[in-house]
C-alpha cells in the first residue's frame, strides 16, 4: 500500500513533505522547487491536498494545490502513487500552473 506521508524527491532536485493523511485522505504539507521562471528567491511553498480512498487501494490517485510563496502563481498536480515488488514508492504526476495577469485579455498566457 502506497503512503503519501514523508520526504519526497524528484529528477529535477524538487522536493515536498507530505504531514500525515487523515482518515478522510486529506492532507497538507510543503514544497520546495528547484525548477521557477523567476529572478525572485525561491521560497518553501504550502500545500493541501487528498489522497482517493486512502486504506482501500494499492495504488491511489491524489491531488494537491500549492500556493506559490514568492509569484502571484498557484499550481494544482494530480497523480497516482505505484508501489514496486520491491516496495519503492513512485509518484507520478501532472500539474497546471496558473499565474495572475493583469486583465481578462491576457488570460491565455497564464495557465502553463
């Protein structure tokens, strides 16, 4: 069974903690890119998120949202965690970035 709780790493040097997922599946916890389009310090960010049936599946789907600390930009990932024969856990995951412009007219370059 896959658990969401602990330190988690990826191929880009980007990291979050996930704090405990309650009964219900939710959770909350930080994430620390390596990877933003900004000349800002990079700053640890927020996030919530739940976890689809937490006790019920090997292999769960999951979604969170981080608020950005240092860009008006907020990103939502959705995933599924696998578990190998060996144990190992892996997240797989997609996000969408939205980013504040300043009128309605440009909302088709703020959602990378």
């Amino acid at each position: 069974q896959c658990d969401l709780q602990g330190l988690w790493k990826n191929e880009l040097g980007s990291n979050m903690t996930i704090l405990a997922t309650n009964t219900a599946g939710t959770f909350s916890g930080y994430y620390h890119t390596a990877v933003a389009a900004t000349n800002k310090q990079i700053l640890v960010s927020p996030l919530q998120g739940a976890q689809q049936h937490p006790s019920a599946k090997r292999h769960p789907t999951f979604s969170f949202t981080v608020q950005w600390q240092f860009s008006d930009s907020t990103t939502a990932f959705v995933g599924q965690c696998f578990v190998d024969h060996h144990g190992k856990e892996t997240l797989e995951t997609t996000w969408l970035l939205r980013e504040e412009v300043l009128s309605h007219k440009d909302t088709w370059k703020a959602t990378r």
